[in-house]
C-alpha cells in the first residue's frame, strides 16, 4: 500500500532522517520508535508531504507520490495527525471535523463525522464546544478524529499518547485496534513503548535519523538487548 525507499528529508541543509526503507500494508500497525531526535516526526512530515524530500521514493498504491503536495497525498488517501495536533482553536469541535472532510462530497460529512464519533463518543457530547477549550485527551481524539474525515487510507499519527491519562490513551488505542480491523494501515510514533510493542504488527527503530532495527513487533519485544539499548524498557 505505502512503500517507502531510502527516503532521506530534512530541513534546509540539515538532513534528518538518512535512507530508511519501510512498507506499509492493509490493516497493520507499524510503530516508528526512536529517542527524542531520532527522525520519527521529520519521517511523518515527510511522508504527508510537509518537509522537503531530499533522496529516494514515496509510493502509494503503485504511485510515485514523491513529488506530489500534501493536498494531492490526502485526496489519494494518506491523512496525519500531526504532533502538537495543530486543531483551529477557534472553531468548533464540529467545526475542525468539517475543515478535515473539506476534500470530501459535503453530502459525506454526516457520515464521516458519524463514524468519527463512533470511534471517540466524547467528541459528540462537545460538538458545539471550542477546541481551545478542550482537554488534552479531547483534543487528541480531535486531531485523530480530523484526519479520519479524509476516509483515508493510511494515517501517520505522531505521538498519540504524550501528556494524556491512561484512560485516554485506552481509549486512543481501542480506536486504532478498529481502525486495523477496517483495513487501515496505520504508521504510528509513540513514546509510550510498551504500549506499541503490545499492539504493533512491525516495528522501526531509528537512531540519528538512521535504520538500527526493522521487524516483527513480537520479535522486538522477546529482545531484551534491542528493548535495553533502543527503546528504553528494562
């Protein structure tokens, strides 16, 4: 579905991520991990097409997409919820939902905020509600839930549970558990290791902007060399 060759991107001069290579398929969760710095936001930026490409190829469904803006890679179905959310503070929790689905047939809008809404019921007891107003935890359902009104394919999802209560963050992964179960293949940045380690079917481990570990979720858990050296759990 995505496939990602020795991409490297960056800012300007600066280079953050070096050649990685990853593939992402119908109904998995892949977890890009990594310390702070690693690359893994800069991958994501990447990839929805909002930091500068530097080397190699995105492609998405047989599609070279490399060179496409980010509205292009969102209409052929590649959405992000970006870190630090980025909601329109102003508007209302409805509101920010209807500016996601802007690429949509307007007659789709009650659907897709219907189904958005299924995923997170909260939401739906703070439709007419001002983001700024929401909590964290709120707010988080919020960004998940706005790039969700794309209908998207693939969603990249940069760091989903930084700062939330646990019982947000059950909450925020019951809804990728479903999200896998429709199909959806889901690149997700995570801090919380553990947590990605339970519910990821592949994992990348990145260093410097580099590849140090690519494979089976499962495998890397069983790893306590890879878990002590990479990813922070003893």
């Amino acid at each position: 579905m995505l496939d990602i060759k020795d991409l490297s991107c960056g800012y300007g001069a600066f280079e953050a991520v070096h050649g990685i290579s990853l593939s992402l398929r119908p109904g998995t969760i892949t977890g890009l991990l990594g310390a702070n710095g690693a690359g893994k936001s800069s991958t994501l930026m990447c990839l929805a097409g909002h930091v500068q490409l530097n080397g190699g190829r995105i492609v998405f469904n047989d599609e070279d997409i490399s060179q496409l803006p980010a509205y292009e890679r969102v209409r052929r179905g590649l959405a992000i919820s970006p870190e630090g959310r980025r909601l329109f503070k102003d508007l209302s929790v409805e509101d920010n939902l209807r500016v996601g689905g802007l690429i949509r047939p307007k007659t789709d809008f009650a659907e897709d905020r219907d189904f958005v809404l299924s995923l997170f019921p909260r939401l739906g007891e703070r439709l007419t509600s001002l983001a700024g107003n929401l909590s964290g935890g709120e707010q988080q359902m919020l960004a998940i839930g706005r790039a969700l009104m794309t209908r998207p394919k693939v969603i990249l999802i940069d760091e989903l549970s930084l700062g939330l209560m646990p019982k947000v963050i059950d909450l925020c992964y019951h809804a990728l558990d479903a999200l896998k179960g429709k199909g959806m293949a889901i690149l997700l940045v995570e801090q919380n290791t553990d947590r990605v380690l339970k519910i990821a079917d592949d994992i990348c481990v990145l260093e410097s902007g580099r590849t140090v570990w690519q494979g089976s979720a499962q495998v890397a858990a069983q790893d306590p060399d890879l878990v002590a050296a990479y990813l922070g759990l003893h």
